[in-house]
C-alpha cells in the first residue's frame, strides 16, 4: 500500500518576518496612522492588514543607471494611496530590523535608524513624507553594499 504525503506550508503571520512587537500589535488592531492628510505629498495612506503582510523586495539602483541594482527584502506596511503606488511607501526591513521608505520612481530607499513603531506612530506624517522632502533630516539613504550583491541587468 502507498501513501502520498501532502505537505502545506501555511505562513505564521508576523512570526517569521521578524516584526516588533509594537508593530504587530498595532496592525492586529487594524489601526490606521493618524495624521494631518493634506500635510502630505502623498495625503491618505493606508495601512494593511496583519493577514496581508508578505515578505516581499524593494530595488535599489547600481553604479551605472539601468544596468544594475541591489535586491533588498522588505514588508511593506502599506496598501492605500490615491496619488502614488502605496508599496512600500513604508516598510520594514527584517535583515536590518529597521523602518523605512522606497521611492520606487527613483529607486531609493531611506530608513530611519534608532527608531521603532511608537515613533513612528506619534508623528507619521514626518516618516511617510521623507522620500518627497529628503532635506528633512529624519532619515538616511540605505547603503546596501555591505550586506548585498551588485546584481547586473533589470530585475523585469
């Protein structure tokens, strides 16, 4: 007699990405940021749902412009925005265990050291706008050369 063995893999959300605590707690809740919309380039952006995180990758342009980029792991936190693309307008980056945001026209990426979700969350418009008003000093462009690899070509 034979018998198959169907395996499944069901993702344990929140548990094997490596969130904080505070973060968790707050998406589980279904809260949203709370700020002044229009004090905003991008106004309304919202939060997604704890069920909804995936473990996903922000691009970061290479030395020659179209040639070649870094590949860099992240959670997006966001999943609403009438003006721009929400993805990653803020995330999290497991690896570095750090918040931050992607410009995905420019391919940027700027994370906010030493800072964790009640941070964010007493004053989100200052993070959600960094990528639009860089000189704001709140956060740094990511250097990605330490931790990955030059990767030649497009990733599409």
């Amino acid at each position: 007699m034979k018998f198959i063995v169907l395996i499944f893999a069901l993702p344990i959300f929140g548990q094997n990405m490596n969130l904080p605590e505070d973060l968790t707690d707050f998406l589980k809740s279904k809260s949203e940021l709370n700020y002044d919309h229009k004090s905003v380039e991008p106004d309304f952006v919202g939060i997604i749902d704890f069920e909804k995180l995936e473990l996903g990758k922000v691009w970061i342009e290479g030395k020659t412009s179209g040639k070649s980029y870094y590949e860099i792991p992240a959670i997006n936190l966001t999943d609403r925005c009438e003006y721009y693309d929400p993805e990653f307008i803020l995330l999290y980056l497991p690896n570095e265990k750090m918040y931050g945001t992607w410009d995905s026209d420019h391919w940027t990426l700027y994370v906010f050291p030493n800072i964790n979700w009640t941070d964010i969350i007493k004053n989100p418009a200052k993070f959600i706008n960094q990528q639009w008003n860089p000189n704001q000093e709140i956060g740094i462009l990511f250097d990605p050369k330490t931790n990955y690899k030059l990767i030649n070509g497009w990733p599409f």
